[in-house]
C-alpha cells in the first residue's frame, strides 16, 4: 500500500477493474424497483424492502397524507432485466450512465392502480389512501432524463397499471390478501 496509491473499495473495484481490462463500463441506476416477485418469499414480512413498502401502502395503511402526495421515481422490475440485457447487447451503452425509470408519480398514484386493478381481481381490501385525492396537491422533488434509455436502449416502459396489477395478482395468488 502507501506511496499515495488509493486502493479501490469493493463499490469503485467494478470501475477500477473496467479501467484495467480496457472494458466498457456500464452502470443503470433505478430509484425505486417494483412489480411481481419471482423469487420465494414465504410471507410479506420476508419481501424486499420495495415489494414490502408497496404491500404494506396497499394493505397495511400508515403513510401520512404528505408521504401519499409526495412524488417518487421508480421501474418495474422487468424494465430493469431487459435494460440489462439491452446494455449487454448495444456497444454504445459502454461506458454509459442510464437511468431506468418510469416518470414520478406521487405514491397516491400506486394506491389508485392497485384499487384499479383489485375489482377485477376479487379484491377488497385495498386501502383508500387519501380521500377526495386531487393530483394538483402533489410534489416531484426529482426528475430524471431517460433520453439515454430511450435512446441506447430503445426499451419501454412498463404502466403503473400494468405493473400494479401484475403486483397486486402476485400477492393474492401467495395467498396474502383478503379477497
């Protein structure tokens, strides 16, 4: 060590490693990743913290009205594999900064797809959020450009209905919500 050489972390040894072998770095960044679980996860208290915190929003009411109005970015999760992909297939997301996201809703938005999409799956219990809900009252603290994910990789981006639905179906068919 010492003769002022800095040692790379395990989180700069990718980078440090791409410099090295003269390989093309690529890094996708998502804020928030939601949509249908594939791994086993035997009850809500065992989902990752995204899964958990859309379980607890639809079933499980606690967040204030503030947090309801505030904004959020975020992708479904398959979003996320086939950007993956799309950046292992095209060259020109070498060494490229992409970010995979759907544009910011406020977390409302999740509790209106998921009372969209619970009637025509039987559904109950989803909770109601805020009351006479106005989109006028909400803030989008941040806003990401996708002019690169759109641009290099060409994917599209999953709905909030879609992927609330897909979401929702998941944890009923584990057997999680009250139909």
């Amino acid at each position: 060590m010492g003769h002022g050489r800095h040692q790379p972390t395990l989180r700069e040894l990718p980078y440090a490693l791409s410099i090295a072998q003269n390989w093309a770095l690529n890094t996708m960044d998502s804020i928030q990743i939601f949509g249908p679980n594939l791994h086993e996860v035997d009850k809500p208290e065992h989902l990752n913290t995204s899964s958990l915190v859309l379980f607890n929003r639809f079933f499980k009411p606690t967040s204030t009205e503030q947090e309801l109005l505030f904004g959020i970015s975020w992708a479904d999760v398959r979003d996320v594999a086939e950007a993956h992909v799309a950046a292992l297939e095209k060259e020109e997301a070498g060494d490229e900064r992409i970010v995979v996201s759907a544009p910011a809703i406020p977390n409302q938005e999740f509790i209106e797809a998921a009372k969209r999409a619970a009637g025509p799956l039987g559904i109950k219990s989803v909770q109601i959020g805020i009351r006479n809900y106005a989109p006028a009252r909400t803030t989008t603290a941040i806003r990401f450009s996708t002019a690169k994910m759109d641009r290099i990789l060409g994917i599209k981006i999953t709905s909030v209905d879609d992927s609330i639905r897909d979401t929702v179906a998941d944890f009923k068919e584990r057997g999680w919500v009250p139909a």
